[in-house]
C-alpha cells in the first residue's frame, strides 16, 4: 500500500485534469442548482468566479501550499451570502455537493482497487476537517455581527446557539471531554448512544469512551479501560486517528466509526474533540457506486472490469492452490449487423434476453459476465471438459431461443478453455480468441474446446527447444542460418551469421537490402533442413551495425515458404466482387498470386470454408486495363478487427496464364525496385 502523501499527490492529479469537469458537475447538482436560484446567483457566474476559485483552494491545500480551513475564495462568497442571510445549513449542502463531484470523479477515473478505496478515505478525512473549519470561520463572522450590537451575556449564548445549530447539522460524531468527562456533545452523539442529554448521558455511562466496544489499533490501554494512555497513543503514534466500533441506538446493531481526535489547550489543561463519522454508511455508499462500476448498464449482469476481478483472483487460487477452472466464452454472430438491419433496440433485446436465461440457468458457485460488445464470459469449476461442454450446450440453446425476427434467431460460438498451472488471464483470452476464430471458419454457432491448442502449445515448446539447442550447434561451428523476410509479400533471402545466442533470443546478422525489408515487430521465417520451418519476429535491430534479434520462435508446417508461386500486396488494395450463387459483396484484394488470393470483408455474411466463389475485378499495370473473373475455393476465414478476412484459393484458367502471371510479375519488379531504392 502507498503512504498517504502518495495518495494525495495522486488525487490531486486527478482533480487537476478535471477542473472543468468538476465545476460544471458541481453546479449541476440539485442541491446546488437550488441554493443558487434561490439566492439568484447566476450558475456559469458561480462556476467562474467562485466553484473554479474553491477547487484550486482546495488543491492547495491538498498540496500543502495552504493550510486547513485556507480558503480565500469560499470566505468571500460566505461574506457575500451572509449579507443576504444564508444558513450554515445551506453552506454545508454547497461544500457537500462538491464533495460528492469529486468522489464521483475519483470512482469514475480510477479502476476499482484496494489503492481507490483508501485514496477516497483520505480525501473524505481531509474535506471534512477543511469544512469542519469553514464552518467555524461561518461561526466566528455570526460571533463578530453580534457583538457589535448585543452585550456581553447574550453575545455568548449567540455564539453556543449558533454553534450548537452548525454542529447538530453535520453528520458527525462530536463531543469534547475532559478528565474523561464529557463537557460538550451535538445531537447526533445523543441519539447514537441512546440517550437524551448530558445528565442521562453520564447516567448511564461512566466515561465518554466507554461508548466504544472495539477499536483496530492500541488496544491494550484500550481493553484495560486506560483511556489516557489510549488516547496519548492515538495522538503521537496514529496521527489522532483511529478505527472504532460502537453499539448504534438509531439502528440497534454495531457500526463502524473513524475516529479523530483534537488535542485542545495546553498539558496542565488539555481536553480533547473527537470526531467520529460513520464508516458503515460510508461503505454502503461505497458499494453502492462499486455496484454501478462494476455492472454492465444493458444487460444489468457484470462487466469486463469485475470479470477482470474475479478471473485474476481464479487465477491465483489455480497457482496456490492448483484448483483447475474452466473459462467459457460466448461469442454472439452479427451483432453489429442486428443494430443495423434492425435497430440497436433490438440487439440490446438479444444481449438481455440472453444475458437473463443465462442467469436462470446458472448456480451461485459461477460466475457469468459481459465481458465485450457481443461476448460473455462464465467462470467455473468444472470436474472435467465434459461437465463444461454439458453447460455449454444449454447456454448456447438458450441462445438459440432468442429470437430477433420472425424468422432468425440469434447464434453464436462458445469457446471451452481450461486454466493451466502456467496460464495468466491474457493467454487465456488468447486461447480462447483463438479457438473462436477456429469455430468461425468451419463456419460457426457450434462449442468447440482448446485441447488441440494445448496439445499444439506442448508440441511448439518441445520444438522450439530444439531449434534453438540446433541454433547454438550452428554458433558453435560458425555454420549460417537461411532467413527470409517478406517485404510487401516479396520473398528476400539471407544468409545470416548468429552472433549471440541468450535464452530464447538470437541476435543475428544480415545482408543490407534483408535489413531494410524488416522492422521492430515484422515476422520472418527461418528455412530449416527439415520441417517443421520457424516463424521468428524481429524484436530489435540496427541497420547500421547490421543486425537483428530474433525472439517468439514458432515452428510453422505451413507458411510463405512452400508457396510455389510469387505472392505480391496491393498497395492500396483492389476493388472486387466476390459471389457466391446469388450473393454478391464488394471486398477488397489485399495479396494476389497466380494460385491464390486474400480478400477482407466489411461483413462475413453466409461464406464458410470450402464454398465455391468467383471474383470480378480489374487489374491495371503499364498501359494494361484488364477485367478478370476468377473462380476459387475459400480455405481460410478469420476476423482481424473489424473486418473479415478471406483466403481463396484459385482455379486455373485463361485469366490466370494471361493477364494474372504477368500483373504479378510487374508488381513483384515494383516492390524490388522501391527496396533497392531505400537500400541505396
């Protein structure tokens, strides 16, 4: 946890990147609005010269450039308002309201944590003693006006009166004591202790702190009813505060107070304030704005920042406990189409219809989430794949039943992941991106688990580790490395050397014009005498020195290495139709060859893997305008953002031999000629 400076510093940055923000949220708070209207003080006059005024106050006292109760701005406005006879009350619904603003900010701006709750404790401590002492500034410019008039006896029960009403107001715990006496208290530590005033208070109770049942720290003193040495304690050692729990007649249960404590007078003839403020109130409020944080405002269920939550702490108790749990993903199809064709009402419909048979059909022990625009998320313990798939079958026919038209209802993908003991929350999500993309392109609304992605994952580790091990023979016997990058689809072979070899990084170095083919981040392949090849990317390099490092090594049985023909991208892409029967959408071309060709979709619509397609476009190269149509198979069909992608392999016909091969071969000189121009 951080010290208290640390949060302060921090919550003043907060408040200062939002000082607009708040002043106008201020403003607009009902309380406010009506204090305003009522005395008829313009609201952006207010928000200009006076809200902006107090907030920077406030952040200088936060910053310590300014002591507590230091607030030039607010003073003025009290000496302004008090000329028109506001009341203490109205000045504590004002100060309240800005209060509320910046606790409201503070939740808003900053992810749920243990760190939050303790930066909105400390700042509710700091604004209530800063309030306290405005208050008491409002207290002594009542005093001064009266005393100016009236004598000295009634200017004294003037003050106690006008003291007694501001304090009564707060809700506040408050009493002075003396020689564990208590000399003063305000209403609501009355009616807390159950009692009616101060002969019924000593009655009943034989010290002021006797009131108090338990206390989080110095509780030795404490339990042997020391009440000095207690207090002493709390003031040198615990900075006057301290966490209490005492008995609550207003209610007739246990509640629990912060306690401060204010040394007054000097040691011959010290007395003590103490304040308390109601600590479970203020977790109720607590958890009653968590609550709004942590649900999702369509579906009412929770979201991405509780799941975020609750799969860290699963993931904890996975390691420390090696307690497995399974992670079903629910990935609902063509949401976004649904809002368009039909309205967004009618996809909120479908996210809350399903969202709330979900909810029926689940036990207490799971934990069920929206988790994205048009996915969910359940978390459970599972004895085996088989209970998980069973839960997913009716999950996914409770999908089923949601219907958006007359005639469709809705589908959708559900992925099975299992954690494992090395798993973090991001390869889980990874995982299971993974095997929806897979679903997707055998065409979808199906459950399919990741067993063959962990199996594939053992498999990957086993050969890496032997390359790499191959890699350190190839070092140690000066032998070179075969490394092919891809510039604009174009293959540049290298003979690379290996320089340096350091856990699973290789550092290696290459001939210019590989070099200026290759960025941070860029993949290339790495030619093996068998196969499986690798897939290597480029996390470092220097152009000038010559080298490049190499890290994330994947063994790759299908890749850009056994194309037969020359690839070539499309800078930009190429306009086209891709039919299927009678189905027809634009797409465009982004990589072409002889054999083969990708397309992106803005929609995926009814294609799936192994449908026949034709393909219209134009190619233009030289003085060469050329219409095409191309026939073809898709193998391949994965989502990247927010477009679809879509790899088709080719027929061969006349189009292929006569205007395709040489359209290639002139982009392919192209994209030679730009790399040999940034080489030079």
């Amino acid at each position: 946890m951080q010290n208290k400076r640390e949060y302060v510093n921090r919550l003043v940055e907060l408040i200062e990147g939002h000082k607009q923000d708040t002043a106008k949220a201020w403003i607009s708070r009902k309380s406010v609005e009506q204090i305003l209207l009522k005395y008829r003080i313009d609201p952006q006059a207010f928000k200009s010269t006076i809200a902006k005024g107090i907030i920077e106050d406030f952040l200088a006292i936060l910053r310590r450039e300014k002591p507590l109760g230091h607030c030039p701005v607010m003073k003025k406005f009290i000496h302004w308002v008090d000329e028109n006879h506001i009341t203490s009350k109205e000045i504590f619904l004002l100060c309240a309201g800005l209060k509320q603003t910046i606790s409201t900010l503070i939740y808003t701006q900053n992810p749920v944590s243990r760190d939050t709750r303790w930066m909105i404790l400390i700042f509710f401590e700091i604004f209530d003693r800063n309030l306290s002492m405005i208050l008491e500034y409002y207290e002594k410019l009542l005093v001064a006006k009266r005393s100016s008039t009236q004598s000295s006896q009634e200017y004294s029960s003037l003050s106690t009166e006008h003291l007694e009403m501001v304090l009564n107001q707060l809700d506040l715990v408050i009493f002075e004591m003396k020689e564990n006496q208590l000399i003063w208290a305000n209403k609501l530590f009355y009616e807390m202790t159950g009692t009616v005033g101060e002969e019924d208070f000593t009655n009943v109770y034989t010290d002021p702190l006797s009131i108090i049942e338990k206390v989080d720290s110095f509780q030795e003193p404490f339990e042997v009813k020391d009440y000095q040495a207690w207090i002493d304690q709390i003031i040198h050692e615990g900075e006057g505060r301290c966490d209490v729990t005492l008995f609550d007649y207003r209610v007739h249960r246990n509640v629990e107070m912060k306690m401060v404590v204010h040394p007054i007078g000097k040691e011959e003839d010290q007395h003590y304030l103490i304040v308390m403020h109601d600590l479970s109130e203020e977790n109720e409020r607590l958890a009653s704005m968590l609550e709004l944080i942590y649900t999702d405002a369509i579906t009412q269920i929770p979201n991405r920042r509780k799941f975020n939550e609750v799969i860290e702490a699963y993931g904890k108790r996975c390691k420390e406990e090696v307690q497995s749990f399974f992670l079903l993903i629910i990935d609902i199809h063509n949401l976004t189409e649904i809002n368009v064709h039909f309205g967004r009402d009618v996809g909120d419909m479908v996210l809350k219809a399903f969202a709330q048979s979900v909810i029926r059909l689940l036990e207490d022990k799971h934990f069920f989430a929206r988790i994205d625009g048009n996915r969910f998320a359940l978390l459970g313990e599972f004895e085996s794949y088989t209970q998980a798939e069973l839960l997913a079958q009716k999950i996914l026919h409770e999908l089923h039943a949601v219907d958006y038209s007359e005639l469709e209802y809705a589908k959708g993908n559900i992925a099975i992941i299992s954690c494992q003991p090395n798993d973090d929350v991001q390869s889980l999500l990874n995982r299971g991106d993974s095997v929806i993309r897979e679903i997707v392109e055998y065409g979808g609304d199906t459950i399919m688990d990741d067993r063959r992605l962990l199996d594939e994952a053992r498999r990957i580790a086993s050969a890496v580790k032997n390359f790499l091990e191959h890699c350190q023979l190839l070092y140690d016997t000066k032998q070179l490395l075969e490394v092919v990058a891809y510039y604009f689809e174009v293959p540049i072979d290298s003979k690379a050397r290996i320089l340096k070899i350091e856990d699973d990084r290789i550092w290696v170095r290459l001939r210019t014009i590989a070099l200026n083919a290759l960025h941070k981040g860029c993949e290339v392949y790495i030619k093996t005498e068998t196969k499986p090849h690798f897939k290597a990317i480029v996390h470092d390099m220097s152009p000038e020195e010559s080298w490049v490092c190499l890290g994330d090594f994947e063994p790759v049985f299908s890749s850009p290495l056994d194309r037969k023909y020359i690839y070539v991208q499309l800078d930009p892409p190429l306009s086209a139709l891709l039919r299927k029967g009678k189905t027809q959408v634009e797409c465009n071309i982004q990589t072409l060859s002889v054999d083969s060709l990708s397309v992106t979709l803005k929609y995926m619509l009814d294609f799936v893997r192994d449908d026949r397609v034709e393909i219209e476009t134009t190619l233009h190269w030289d003085d060469h305008e050329e219409n095409v149509v191309l026939i073809g198979r898709i193998i391949k069909i994965r989502r990247i953002e927010e477009r679809v992608k879509v790899d088709i392999v080719l027929d061969t016909n006349q189009h292929i031999n006569e205007v395709v091969a040489p359209f290639v071969m002139h982009r392919q000189f192209e994209i030679i000629k730009e790399l040999k121009g940034a080489a030079l």
